[in-house]
C-alpha cells in the first residue's frame, strides 16, 4: 500500500486489486490493528418512565457539497483513541455521549465489533455500543463539533422505526450506522 497524501484524520491510499489495478481508498490516522477505528453508541435515554433514542441532525459537508441531503441523521460516535492510544471502546463510548450530548450512560453494552463502513471505500471499522442513561439530566454543556451537530432531539423507542421512516427525505439523510445501532438496541429492548 501507498500513501498518496495524509490530513489529520485521514489517509488517502492506494493498493493493488486482485486484477493488479491500483484501488484508492481512505484510512483514519487512528486506525489499530488491535481496535476499531470508531464507535457508535446507540443512546436510550429513560424520560417519564420511557425510553427514548437519542438522534442527533448534522450538517455533513459531504452530503451538502453533492446535494445529496442538507441533513443527516447519527447517533454520538468518535474516533476510538483520537487523543488517548490507550483508550479502551468503553471509554471513548462514555466520553463521546458526555461531549456530544452531555449524558452519562449507565450501562453500556458492546453488541458488535469489526463492522466495514464502506469496504471498497475505507478501511474504517465500527463498534457498536448500546447506552442507557436512565437520569435525564445534562451533565456538561455538549459541543457542536464544529457547526456538525445542529439539533439533538430524542424520538420514543416503542415507534422508533416509523419515526425513521417519516424523517427519511430528500433534505435528511440517515446514516446507515444509525439505523444498525437501533437495530441492535431495539433488539436489546426486546422490540422486534
């Protein structure tokens, strides 16, 4: 493999297809063999006694420079030992859901690890975590990230699926790791 240029977070690279053709792909600077490279953390938050799932609206330049969507919608994630190569997925699962929306989990479950975002696009690879936060209550200021996160809004997990259907035009994405986050804590809440 190749490196053709690198940013602060991502590698542009380049190998060799099976026909022998160099295939160009990117790669986060964070990327281990020994972890993934990011972590959705699916988030369940308990008000008036019920859950809810915790979506945030962004503003993905990728989308809006090709007009694909204004918006799209995510659950917290972050790159897994971005500042600390020795985090564990836990801790970047909690310190994550603390920046992005100031909660503090309970319990986190790890549902699955190794999951390609895009294979013959990236080399990145997900974890997904399912968090429970069952006190409401804001504990730090959340950060934008940026201008990314403009919204963060709760949708209640008995009708999260018909939710997503509505929410789902031209002007807002879904994020496909969102969609197997829910799916995965659906399951954990015994929905499906």
């Amino acid at each position: 493999m190749t490196i053709i240029t690198q940013t602060k977070y991502l590698n542009f690279k380049s190998a060799k297809a099976p026909s022998g053709k160099d295939w160009f792909y990117v790669q986060r600077t964070n990327d281990k063999k020994d972890h993934d490279s990011a972590v959705v953390i699916t988030t369940l938050v308990k008000i008036d006694c019920a859950y809810n799932f915790l979506l945030l609206k962004t503003r993905r330049p990728p989308l809006t420079a090709e007009n694909k969507a204004k918006f799209c919608l995510e659950s917290p994630a972050g790159l897994i030992g971005d500042n600390d190569c020795f985090e564990t997925l836990i801790e970047c699962a909690k310190k994550e859901l603390l920046e992005e929306a100031g909660l503090r989990a309970n319990k986190i479950f790890v549902e699955l690890t190794n999951c390609s975002t895009s294979s013959g696009l990236s080399s990145e690879t997900l974890s997904y975590t399912t968090a429970f936060v069952e006190n409401y209550e804001i504990i730090q200021k959340p950060i934008s990230d940026g201008g990314i996160i403009v919204e963060r809004f709760f949708v209640p997990a008995d009708n999260i699926l018909s939710e997503i259907q509505k929410l789902n035009k031209k002007e807002i994405s879904i994020a496909s790791a969102t969609i197997c986050g829910i799916y995965f804590a659906v399951n954990r809440l015994n929905l499906l």
